[in-house]
C-alpha cells in the first residue's frame, strides 16, 4: 500500500495519474496547500521542503517527495512506462527534465503573474509569456514527429500532459498547436489519467479543448 499526499495541482496529477497508470493500491491524503496544509509538521516530516505530492510506499518503507523522483521510483518499482532500451529510456529522462526544469516552473509562473495576479509586473508577464509560447512550441515540434514525447507512452507525458490541461489559463492559444492538441486527447481518454485526474474530489472537471 502507498499513501499518496497532494492537492489538484499538475504536480500532484503526475503522481496519481502514475498510480492509477500502474494499478498500485494506494491511499490519498487531501493536503489542502490553499489553507497551508502543506505546512503541518506530521507532512514536513514526509515532505521537508512542504510541497506536495508525496508518498510513503509500506511496502519498503520509503518516503519521498518530488514529483519527478516519485515518477522514476514508481517506474522503477513497476517496471512500467519508462523503457529499458537504452535511447529510449535516456529520451523519456531527457523530456521528463524538461518538464522540471522548464515546462513546470515557468507555466507555473504564468499562471502565477498573467492569470492570478495580472497588472503586478509588466515585465514579468512579458517574460513568462513570451516563455510559455516557446515551450508550447518546441512541445508541438516534438509531437510532430513522434506520437508521444518520448516515442510510446511513458512518464514523460504524465509529467507534461497536466500542465498542459492548464491552457484555459496560458496565453496560447491550443488550436495553433495541433500536433499538442491530438496528443492531449489521446491522453485525456485513458481511463487511468480520467481516475487520476481528481482524486482529492476538487470537482473539477478535466478541460477537453
């Protein structure tokens, strides 16, 4: 048994998406970060850097936060959605990085400046803008040429794939972006990314563009 603790952030889909993804048993723990939640010290005692998801696999005894470590752990454990093949699996952790390092943060501070808190910094929106239509450009570039960002499904999409279904709030527009637009469909019809959409039972439903 895992127990799972995260909040309807994109990060903390990518873990129970995986979850649902892999068929593990899990629990879910609602760690509600609007009312700092994600501040009490029984989590800091799982999460140190008080963010969610994270979990706690019974099975070995490890916790563990960071939404990408959890995916490569899960993958690990599973041996599922992250290819042994030696290209392939070093593709999947090449697009999974990109979603940490770029994809992840900056869309996350569109959403912060351009959408919550418009009219704070003109240079900040211009910045994270002019950033979030890059990435979604380089992201449609890619799923031109393969189905799914690393070749076949992996934890490379389920890292991308929910910060994507934020577009309602990204200065893009999805219709330009087709070669997004169809995978984001193909994903958004799994049944294990529809179970894992809102497992803390936020009622929201999941954007279809």
């Amino acid at each position: 048994m895992i127990d799972l603790y995260t909040w309807m952030t994109p990060n903390g889909q990518k873990a129970s998406i995986m979850l649902e993804e892999t068929g593990l048993p899990y629990r879910v723990h609602r760690i509600d970060i609007e009312n700092d939640a994600q501040f009490d010290p029984a989590f800091l005692k799982i999460s140190p850097n008080n963010k969610i998801p994270a979990i706690v696999d019974h099975d070995t005894g490890l916790s563990l936060m960071e939404s990408g470590a959890i995916l490569l752990y899960l993958a690990d454990k599973t041996g599922m959605l992250l290819p042994q093949d030696f290209e392939a699996k070093w593709r999947t952790i090449e697009w999974l990085m990109w979603q940490m390092g770029g994809a992840g943060p900056f869309l996350g501070q569109v959403h912060h400046f351009v959408s919550y808190h418009p009219g704070k910094s003109a240079y900040a929106e211009e910045r994270y803008t002019k950033e979030a239509r890059r990435l979604w450009k380089v992201l449609d570039t890619r799923l031109g040429e393969v189905e799914y960002v690393a070749g076949d499904y992996s934890i490379a999409d389920i890292a991308i794939w929910p910060w994507i279904a934020r577009y309602p709030i990204q200065p893009v527009d999805v219709d330009d972006h087709p070669n997004i637009k169809h995978w984001y469909h193909a994903i958004a019809a799994r049944p294990a990314v529809q179970r894992g959409w809102d497992v803390v039972g936020a009622g929201r439903k999941l954007p279809l563009p």
